[in-house]
C-alpha cells in the first residue's frame, strides 16, 4: 500500500466499529498511519447539511489551506468559509492502541453515538452513524454510476 510523505496508507473499504462512552472509536488497523502522532483533521461535511465527518490526511488538509491561504484578507468570502471550517473541524491523532476521540460537537452534529461506519474515500475517509450511511447508500450508487459514466 503507497504511503504518502506523512506515512499515511491509502483508505479502500467500509467497516463499522464501536464508540466507547469517551466517544473513542478504532480506526481499521490498515488505515492507521506508521506514525501514530500524525495530526489528522476531521470537519463535519458537506457544509450546511453535515451527513458525516470527513477525515483529511495532514497533507491533504495542508493542499487545501493552501488554496484558501492568499485570499482570505481580501476576500470576505473565503473568510466566511475559513470561519466555518475552523468553527466545524478538530485535529485527530490516534492514542497508543489506534483510536480517535471523536470531539463531542463533531460527534453530535452527524449523529454518531454508539457506532461509527467507517468509509474509505482513497486519500481520504469518512465517518458516518451507521443509519444515515445505509439510507445515503442508493442515492450514492445513483450518483457515482452517472460519474463514472461521465469520467470513464
């Protein structure tokens, strides 16, 4: 499995694991980074519906602060949006045995309480309560079969 600069493993597959009442849940052993002190960052995503969190590698979240990065001052725009994101986002990094603590607003917010679904997203993973990603589930199909239609 490709490791980027930060030692991150890709992330491929779904797996459902429990949340302790700390709100800790195990990342699949596979998607655990070399360097258990790699600071993740986790927002609650899409922006206004927050369906589930979205969990960014350090050098993806870097790519992406970097986009925003010289527009901010000017732009009242891109502030909003960086006001949003830091207000919706954590760092995660992983204790000694490969788990998160979900932060309790980010937990909520989706609605994850006992479980958490895990969903690879290759460069990326999502988490999700494990209700709302089975009801996403044919819509998602739907969606990705138009896509792939489109790109392949």
């Amino acid at each position: 499995m490709p490791d980027n600069t930060d030692n991150v493993p890709s992330f491929h597959g779904i797996s459902t694991h429990a949340v302790d009442e700390s709100r800790r849940v195990m990342i699949p052993a596979d998607w655990r980074p070399k360097d258990l002190s790699v600071a993740f960052m986790v927002l609650a995503w899409p922006i206004g519906a927050k369906d589930y969190l979205l969990v960014l590698p350090p050098e993806t979240w870097r790519a992406r602060l970097e986009k925003m990065k010289g527009n901010s001052l000017m732009d009242t725009r891109v502030a909003t949006l960086e006001r949003v994101l830091g207000s919706n986002s954590a760092p995660l990094t992983l204790d000694g045995v490969g788990r998160f603590r979900l932060p309790d607003h980010l937990a909520k917010s989706v609605g994850i309480e006992k479980k958490a679904q895990f969903v690879g997203r290759v460069d990326k993973f999502e988490i999700w309560d494990p209700k709302r990603y089975e009801k996403s589930q044919a819509q998602d199909e739907a969606v990705a079969l138009q896509v792939a239609m489109q790109l392949l």
